[in-house]
C-alpha cells in the first residue's frame, strides 16, 4: 500500500509539472525572442527621423555609427533618379527581401547566417522608400531561456520529489496501522493469545482494531470458560473413579484383577492430567508437531506392543483371533507416548466396540523413509460411508459415538504433518491408517506408502 500511494503521487505530481513547466518553457522562450526584436525595432526607430530629413551619405553614416555601436545596422537607400542603390553599414540580407519590403512597405523579419534580421521600411522625403537592417544574432534571441528552463527544471524536481516524500509520510501512516493489525493477527493464530494492536492511525483502521482487540478479549474468555468447564467435567469423574478404585482392591489377585487396577490407575492419571492442563494460566493452543524435540518423542514399536498386551486380554476373553506385525526393532517417531497410546486405545476400543465378539483384527506397523505408518484392521462388517465416520470424528458425533476417537487419532496424525484415511481391509472389514510424519512434510495425494513401505515379518498370537 505504501509503495503504492507513492507511485501515484509521483505519477500525477509529474502530469502537473510536465502540463505546466513545457508551455511555460515556450513562453519563456518566445517572450525571450520578442524582447530581442522589440530591441531591433528601437534601433531601427532611431534612425528614422533622419532618413526623413537628409539623404546625404555622410549624415547618414555618422547617425548609423551613433545608433549602432555594434556594426548591427545597416540602411538600405534607393537610387537617386534611377541611379544604383545606396547601402549604409554591413548589410546582411539578401537584395530580393530588402526589395519586397519596400514595395509592400512593411517590416519583415528574415534568416541570414548566425541569426535573423529586422528589415524595418522607412519614407524619405522625397516619398521614396528606405530599409533600415538590423541584425540580431541568435544567442540574443535565446538569451535566459536555458537559465529559465534550468531554474524550470529544478522547481519540478523539487516538486516531485517534496510531493514523494509525503506521500512515503502518508503511505507509513497508513501502512504502520495494517502492518500492526497483520502482525496480530497472526501471533493470535499462532496462540499468542496476548496479542493486542494500538488503536491508532487512519479512523477505518483505528475500527478495525478495536474490533480485532475486542475479538481478542472475547477469545481469551471463551477459551477460559472452556478450560473451566473441562476442569469441572474431569472432575466430576473422580467419585466414580474412587468407587471403581475400593472396588478393584476385592478383586482379589490374578491377570484380569491386575489389568483392571491398571486401567483405573492409568484413568486417575489421566484425569488429574487433564485437569492440570485445563487449569493452566496459559492454555496450549498449537499443536507440538514433529519438532518438538527428542524428548517429546517415543519408540512406535514399544507402545503398541505394550496396548496390544492389554487388550489381548479382552480379546482372548472374547474369543477374537488377532495378529501383531512390523513391532520386533525400534520405531521411532516424534509424539509423545501417551498421545500414541490414546490413539491406539481409541482405534482398539472402536473395534471393540462396534464389532461383534470374536471377530478377528490385526494391527500393522510399516515404517518408510519419511513416514511411520500403524494399520489397524478387523474382519467386522465395515464402514459404509468413510466420509461420514470422518465428520463424527471431527466433533459431529451421532448415532451413539460421540467421536472423540478418531478426534484423537486424527489430531495426532494432523500434529505431525500427517493424516488418517478409512478404507477396506484385507479382513473384510475396516481398516484405518494412521500416517505419521517423521519431516514435518505431508505426503504427496494419490503416491500412497506402498512403493516405500518396507515390510515386516509378522507375527501371530491369539
């Protein structure tokens, strides 16, 4: 916007300075060569009252001499009773003009070498027609006009360059404001929830942001609302929690009593987790993504073998046939262990969930160059419409599944650069394919991971 401002002002700034300085210059230049000829004129007027007295050559030329310090003027005679002319001084036009301007008696101006000159017809008394000559040379005649058009010049330039340089004021005051509220807005949307813009500069702008401050204020509010109301639900689950905890202490000893202390203890975890992070002064907005370190990372392999020894035990209980693969060396990726945990358990639990007891499913893990990528599939009746289960995975949840599930999953994947897609299984049934990014970098549509993928040796277990 500012080099914009500046480009039109410069644009019409030099339409006025070349409309005004070119006639102007024109001006200067004839009022220069009228000044020269009106000069000539009064020279030429000088010697007039003598032509009108006397003839005599030798008056003549002494009047010539006292009117023309500059050998400039010359006077051109008639012939005495048909006799030769008589020229006074150094004469310069030709005899052709000097003729024409006495027949038609009236002065003239022609070309002669280095300049022009005024041919200026005088009556004599004896009613004869004389020609004054006077000569005027052609610097006289352009004499100030380079200073004019110098000093023209300069005036325009200083013009455009005064009328650049307030535009470039105005353009940053203009601009200054807009940088601020696109500089806002963007630290809003990267989470910097304390982003705030002054309210300055042009009155559209200033509207805009108070309007953008406003909507800050109220997006801090909302979000604090919604981090008590999350507060506030995961701890209404704790009472139920602490039944299901006494509970669990009469189970006695044995496998399932243990996983089921385990799953309660996990859940408390998780609980307080939430709360905790609900009730931070600074919410976590933006996703952690493939770069947030080492640290925040987890070994692929290791997580799914430890959720596939908890739900091997509901699965055995439920006479579901299940097979293990790509999980014997380490994988690792850049989520944390309990986001992939979660997600597993989400997409184990759907299987659980919404297919009938016994049937079979299996989970893969491939590992690519740039990718890791976790197949779980079942034998179940499958998905007709993926699109749809995708829509209640991403907060329109119905028919009795409030989507939170693949909510989970598909975040996880989103969070490294990756994605989920549903689709048919070699089973039969679903299959679901969580793609994570090792890069950051999102995979190339319709390439798929079957060129890359490198196979593993599978495993059985039921």
């Amino acid at each position: 916007m500012r080099w914009a401002l500046v480009k039109v002002c410069l644009a019409v700034t030099v339409m006025v300075v070349v409309a005004f300085a070119v006639p102007l210059g024109l001006v200067v230049k004839e009022m220069a060569r009228d000044r020269a000829f009106s000069n000539a004129e009064r020279q030429a007027a000088a010697v007039a009252p003598a032509l009108s007295i006397t003839t005599d050559r030798e008056q003549l030329e002494r009047v010539v001499a006292s009117a023309d310090s500059d050998g400039r003027m010359a006077v051109h005679l008639p012939g005495a009773g048909g006799g030769a002319p008589v020229d006074i001084g150094r004469h310069r036009s030709a005899a052709a003009d000097i003729a024409t301007v006495r027949r038609l008696g009236r002065a003239s101006t022609t070309q002669v070498p280095g300049g022009s000159a005024l041919l200026q017809p005088v009556a004599l008394n004896s009613g004869a027609i004389a020609v004054v000559e006077v000569y005027v040379p052609e610097a006289e005649v352009s004499n100030g006009v380079g200073t004019a058009w110098a000093v023209l010049a300069g005036v325009g330039a200083a013009l455009i360059v005064g009328s650049v340089a307030v535009a470039d004021r105005l353009g940053v005051r203009m601009v200054r404001p807009a940088r601020r509220l696109a500089e806002g807005a963007h630290e809003l949307g990267e989470g910097r929830l304390g982003a705030r813009v002054p309210e300055e500069g042009p009155p559209e702008l200033r509207r805009a942001a108070v309007a953008f401050n406003s909507m800050a204020d109220q997006v801090v509010q909302l979000l604090a609302n919604e981090r008590e109301l999350a507060a506030d639900l995961s701890h209404r689950l704790r009472t139920p929690l602490t039944v299901l905890r006494l509970n669990t202490a009469s189970l006695g000893d044995g496998p399932a009593a243990e996983q089921t202390r385990a799953a309660v203890a996990q859940l408390e975890r998780e609980v307080d987790t939430i709360i905790r992070t609900a009730r931070e002064a600074k919410p976590r907005t933006a996703a952690a993504g493939p770069g947030a370190g080492a640290g925040a990372g987890c070994d692929a392999a290791e997580v799914v073998r430890e959720r596939m020894g908890f739900w091997s035990a509901l699965a055995e209980d439920e006479g579901r046939t299940w097979r293990l693969a790509g999980v014997e060396r380490p994988v690792r990726i850049p989520v944390a262990r309990a986001d992939l945990a979660a997600a597993l358990d989400a997409l184990l639990g759907n299987v659980f969930r919404h297919t009938a007891e016994g049937t079979a499913f299996a989970v893969d893990v491939h590992t690519a160059e740039d990718a890791v990528i976790v197949l779980v599939s079942d034998a179940g009746p499958g998905i007709p419409d993926p699109a749809a289960a995708m829509l209640r995975g991403r907060g329109s949840g119905n028919d009795g599944s409030t989507g939170l599930g693949l909510d989970i999953v598909r975040r996880l994947a989103e969070s490294t650069g990756g994605d989920v897609r549903i689709g048919s299984s070699v089973l039969g049934g679903t299959e679901i394919r969580l793609w994570l990014q090792l890069d950051g970098r999102r995979p190339v549509r319709g390439t798929g991971h079957r060129g890359t993928v490198r196979g593993r040796r599978r495993t059985t277990a039921r």
